[in-house]
C-alpha cells in the first residue's frame, strides 16, 4: 500500500468523467504519467506506482476513457486519440504538472505516442513497455503486420484485431469475462500468439468458454480484480473501441498534416521489451521508435511476456530507475 495515494475524478472540459491515482513527488523528483493498456486499469500499476513512489517520485495513474471509473461512450467516434490526449493534459493541469515522464503500455502506448506529437512540452522524457512509439499519421496496416508475421515467423499475430472490430465481440467477451481473462493474460506466453493472434483463435476460444489455470505472474486478487472491474457496464464496448477507432480511420482526419518532423521524439527515449512477447514483439517495438528518437534511445529487454509489469516487477523497476535517474 502506498499510504498518501490519492483518487480523484476529473471531469473534463467536454464533459467526460476520468478517474485517476495520484501520488506527489518528494523532494522536487520528476512525477511519472502512467498510462495503461489494453485490457487493464489504473490498477495494473500497482507495483510500478509502490517502487516509483518509494524512489520518491509522483506518480498520476488514470483509468483511460473507456475503462475502470472512467467514463465508457459507446460511440466509436469518441475514441479519437487527439481528443484523448487533450483529456490527459486536463488531468495534469489539474495536479499542477507542467512536465512529467510518460509510460505508456501496449495501447497506452498509443496514447502516450499523441500526446507526445499534440503535447510535446509536457513532457521530459519518454518510455514505451511492449509496443514502442506508434507515429501518428502513419497509418497501420494490420493486413500487411499479418503478412509479415507468416513471412518471417510464420503466425499471423494481429488476427484478433478483426475480431475486436466486430460487433459481437464485446458481447461475447462479457458473456464468457473468465475465458477472456485466460485468454489475454496466458498461462504460457509462447502459445499467446496462437490463442490470440491467429485467425478466428479469439472467437473460436470464447466459444469454447476455454479457461486456463491462474498465471503464475498473477494472483487471486488480481483476477478477482480485473474480472470486477471488466464486470462493469460497457466495459468490454468501451474498451474494444480503442481498435474499432484505429480500424475504422477515425484519427485519420486529425494527424492527416502530420510530418516526420512533428512525430519526431525530442526527449530521451526508454522501450521494454519482453523476450517471450510473442504478439508485440520487442524488434518491431525498436523498429518502430528509434527511427523517431532524436535525443536519445535506450532500449532494454525483461525475461518476461507482454504483461511484465507483473511478471517482471523487479527488471522493470530497475530499468525505470535507471533511466529516470539519468
């Protein structure tokens, strides 16, 4: 526990609700913008935000449009990623924060990569777990990330996204929450790819109400956690429209004008990558960010999957650290 942790809800200018975690910073030290992925909480920063805080550093940690205590709109136009950025800027107003170190895992990566071209002042130095900078304006090719990923791996790792853009999909999600949960938290990291990211894998694995023992990065309370807060009403609608957004070119009209120069990353950059990540792989994450990292790029591997903050609490921690310290 970390004893002066405060929630808060911000309601935003238009008009949203979000909710957040926030510590302040002792000593002057940097405060840490944690911004989750997908499909997790606020609450998926536990570890980070007790080894943060216990270095001295402030944390803001809040449940993302569409998650957790946030406000969840069910329609896919209110998923603009610019939109979102300007909320968590509205968050950080709030706490008084001209500046902070942003970390954004998996889809909160996405986010964190907007902010970085939207609010590019806001911020002292970048980090990425999983899946590395996301360029805005560049658009993603989810055919062509499949074909690549039968070319050189032989698996296809996005075949789920087909499946998240369907309208079923958050239905069958919330009537099967316990297959879901054993399928986007695996057992055994190096079989995610064929349980999540091959063709018709997802659908065919909720179907099935397939359910897996507890993964050994995670507890009891952990899972009681997340089904709760995936219990929620239009959890699973809220959260599937992040990639409903991206597949149906909602952010298109906003970074259209967007340049190389805009995206490129004017701070220092951190990516973590897991070894055993086999759906983000950690040489697309490099791929992807260093290109753009003009004031430099570290990149650091944890023997763990794609949900290291878990699995690897202490690699990532020492990692963080580091970096920040630098």
């Amino acid at each position: 526990m970390v004893s002066n942790l405060q929630t808060k809800d911000l309601t935003t200018t238009d008009g949203l609700k979000y909710t957040y975690d926030t510590v302040p910073a002792k000593e002057n030290k940097a405060t840490v913008l944690l911004i989750h992925g997908y499909p997790a909480t606020r609450h998926d920063w536990k570890h980070q935000i007790q080894d943060l805080s216990a270095a001295g550093y402030g944390v803001v940690a809040p449940d993302c449009l569409g998650y957790g205590d946030s406000d969840k709109p069910l329609e896919v136009e209110a998923y603009k990623l610019k939109r979102i950025s300007k909320h968590i800027t509205e968050i950080l107003d709030k706490e008084g924060l001209n500046k902070v170190i942003g970390l954004g895992h998996d889809w909160g990566a996405g986010v964190l990569s907007r902010l970085a071209v939207w609010h590019p002042d806001r911020f002292e130095k970048f980090v990425f777990l999983s899946t590395g900078y996301n360029p805005p304006g560049i658009p993603m090719d989810v055919d062509a990330i499949n074909a690549n990923g039968l070319k050189h791996y032989g698996k296809m790792p996005f075949g789920y996204w087909y499946f998240f853009n369907s309208l079923d999909a958050p239905s069958l999600a919330a009537s099967h929450l316990e297959s879901f949960f054993s399928l986007v938290f695996p057992t055994e990291n190096l079989k995610w790819i064929d349980n999540l990211g091959a063709l018709g894998s997802a659908r065919t694995w909720l179907n099935n109400n397939i359910i897996t023992p507890l993964p050994k990065y995670m507890t009891e309370e952990d899972r009681a956690d997340w089904l709760a807060e995936f219990s929620k009403p239009n959890a699973t609608v809220g959260s599937m429209n992040y990639y409903k957004a991206l597949l149906r070119g909602v952010n298109v009209e906003d970074e259209a004008g967007l340049t190389d120069e805009d995206r490129t990353l004017r701070v220092p950059v951190l990516t973590i990558g897991g070894t055993q990540d086999t759906i983000a792989r950690p040489e697309y994450q490099r791929m992807n960010t260093e290109p753009f990292a003009a004031a430099g790029y570290t990149d650091k591997a944890v023997d763990a999957g794609h949900w290291m903050m878990y699995e690897d609490r202490e690699g990532v921690k020492k990692a963080l650290l580091e970096f920040i310290q630098e």
